[in-house]
C-alpha cells in the first residue's frame, strides 16, 4: 500500500469537517474600496491603492533652489529616477505645530509612498504605512465640523473607523490637482 492510498485518520476527518462547518469570516460586500492606510505625525490618512506604484525606504532628499512652493520637499532617487518629493504635511497644513513639524522632515520619516495619476509621478515621505484595507463605502462617516474647517478638511471625503483610530480617506483628485497647483 503505497502513502496516498493509505485510510484518512478518523481525527483528520473531524478537524476538517468542523474547519468546513465553522462560521466564516465576515465577508466585504461588493462595491468595497481598497485604501492603503499611512500616518503622517500623529494623524492617519488614506488614499486609493490606485494612486499608489509602490513603498519605498526613506532616501535623501536633494533641495531645489529658489523654490517658494512650500510642499516641495526637493528631489529623491527611486530606483534610479528622479522624482519630485512632495510634504503633505505642508498641504494639509499640519505643520503649525513645532513637535508635528519636526517629526516631518524628510530626512526622518520612515517611508516613501509613491504615487501616480494621470502620468504624474511624485513620491511624499510618511512616518508609518499601516497597508491596504478594504472597507465598504457605507462605512464612512461624516467628516467632523471642526476637521471640515481646518485646512486638511477639504481634501476629506469621510473618516473611517479602524483599530480603534480614525481615517481620514482623502480625495486622491483634489489632492492631486491641489499639490499640481501648488507647485506651479
């Protein structure tokens, strides 16, 4: 008698019927969105994953002179490209605070969340990157009234309870069309 033709233990059976019968996870219902989740000083943001090309360690970054723009951190190599590096802090006008502004250097954040739309491609540096989640777009809530008036607020489209913490999902077009403005 040969290994694939011997009797299945009785023991196997019972583990992989109740395995078979057990309640299963909750399952996304369609129209669910995929996000990728990052935090950038104390707050956590998201974006589509369609925007996203790729995570990258954090690089030097080569400053540009004469420029008044504000967001643009300078220059970063990425695989060999250069790339214009952009401070969402700086846009979302999270840098008032000295501890968050210090936090947001370039030469300190964690990572490099790649980006492309439309053909344009920019890197911003970010602290953390949670990964992707998927969530229903039932699930959003109402961006609160003292977040709508502050500068963030605009580019919001909801929050999103997760873990404990909330998401601010942000409008990848008007954030793309905000940081095109911002640098011409």
């Amino acid at each position: 008698m040969s290994l694939l033709d011997r009797e299945i233990p009785e023991e196997y059976l019972e583990e992989q019927t109740s395995h078979v019968a057990a309640e299963k996870k909750k399952q996304i219902e369609t129209g669910a969105k995929s996000i990728v989740i990052f935090r950038i000083a104390t707050e956590w943001w998201a974006l589509p994953t369609a925007v996203f090309q790729g995570v990258d360690d954090d690089s030097p970054t080569h400053t540009l002179p004469h420029d008044r723009s504000g967001i643009l951190n300078g220059l970063v190599n990425i695989r060999g490209e250069l790339l214009l590096s952009v401070s969402l802090a700086a846009l979302l006008q999270l840098e008032k605070d000295t501890e968050v502004s210090r936090d947001l250097k370039p030469a300190s954040c964690g990572r490099l969340l790649i980006c492309s739309r439309k053909g344009s491609r920019l890197v911003f540096p970010v602290n953390e990157v949670h990964g992707v989640h998927r969530y229903h777009p039932k699930e959003l809530r109402e961006v609160p009234v003292t977040l709508a008036k502050a500068g963030a607020g605009a580019y919001i489209v909801g929050v999103l309870p997760w873990e404990g913490k909330t998401v601010g999902c942000m409008d990848d077009e008007l954030l793309f069309y905000a940081v095109d403005k911002g640098l011409t």
